[in-house]
C-alpha cells in the first residue's frame, strides 16, 4: 500500500497563523512606540477638565436666563454683571466657579464671540501665557436681552491654566 503523502502545505492555517503573528508584532510595536512618547505629551487633563466644568457652571448656572427652559441661553444683563464682578473681585468669582480651593488654583479667561459678524463681544481676565498648558472649551449660546428681547448667537470660550 501506498502512503498518500501530501506535499502542500496546509495553506488556510499557515496563512491564519502568519498574519496572526503580523498582527501581534504590530501592535506590539505600536505600543511601545506610544510609551516612548508619553513623557512629552501634554499634561493639561487637569486644565480641561476644569474649563469643561466652568464653561458648564456659567452657561447652565450662574448666566442662564431665568424665564429659559432650553440650555445654553444666557442673560446679557448677567454676563456684564459677572465681567464686572471677575474684574473686581476675581477670588471669589473662582471660588463660585469651582476653579479656586487650598488644594487648586487656576486662572480663568472668558471671550464671548458674535457668530454672525465674527467680533469680540466681551473678553475677561488675565493674558493668555505662552508657556503653560492651557484647557478650553467652547459653547455655543444665545444671549438674549430679557428688556428689548434681542438674541445674538455667540461662541463663548472659556479657557484655564
């Protein structure tokens, strides 16, 4: 009797287990490639974190228009009351806001942005530095004027170190 011996090679799992190799050495690869990198990454988590959270503080709290049911709608009258108040007496303003404690600190710059015209409404605060991690974030509103009922839609930015 004859042994019927193949001389191919079983090619569906030869091809499964080498690209299940590949992929392994890839990933590995990325990985690593990743961990080399994170000592130089930005370390502003902390700062956007703390934007995101005042940005949500002003816009839904302390501006939000009073006889508002929708989100993201604030009183004109409030917002210059509360650039006032920022300018006068910063301190307290960051310990409503929740960006100052004994544990943190962090300084708060606020530009409010006219969509349609694309000019600076109001801007607040101290200068932007240049060598510190800065955390952002944008919302979108409409300010509305409780008196004469005008509406402006505006980008109200909100960014801390």
């Amino acid at each position: 009797m004859k042994s019927e011996k193949s001389e191919s090679a079983q090619v569906t799992i030869d091809y499964i287990t080498g690209i299940g190799i590949f992929l392994l050495a890839v990933i590995f690869v990325f990985q690593f490639v990743y961990g080399l990198f994170v000592p130089f990454q930005s370390g502003s988590d902390k700062a956007t974190l703390a934007a995101d959270r005042a940005g949500t503080v002003l816009v839904e709290r302390l501006l939000h228009a009073d006889k508002a049911s929708e989100l993201n709608v604030i009183d004109e009258g409030k917002l210059s009351n509360f650039y006032v108040k920022l300018k006068n007496n910063e301190t307290d303003v960051l310990k409503q806001i929740g960006l100052f404690s004994n544990q943190t600190f962090f300084d708060l710059n606020i530009s409010v942005v006219n969509i349609t015209s694309n000019s600076l409404m109001n801007q607040s605060g101290p200068a932007l530095p240049e060598t510190t991690d800065i955390g952002q974030t944008k919302r979108l509103v409409l300010i509305v004027n409780p008196t004469n009922g005008n509406q402006t839609y505006a980008i109200m930015s909100v960014r801390v170190w």
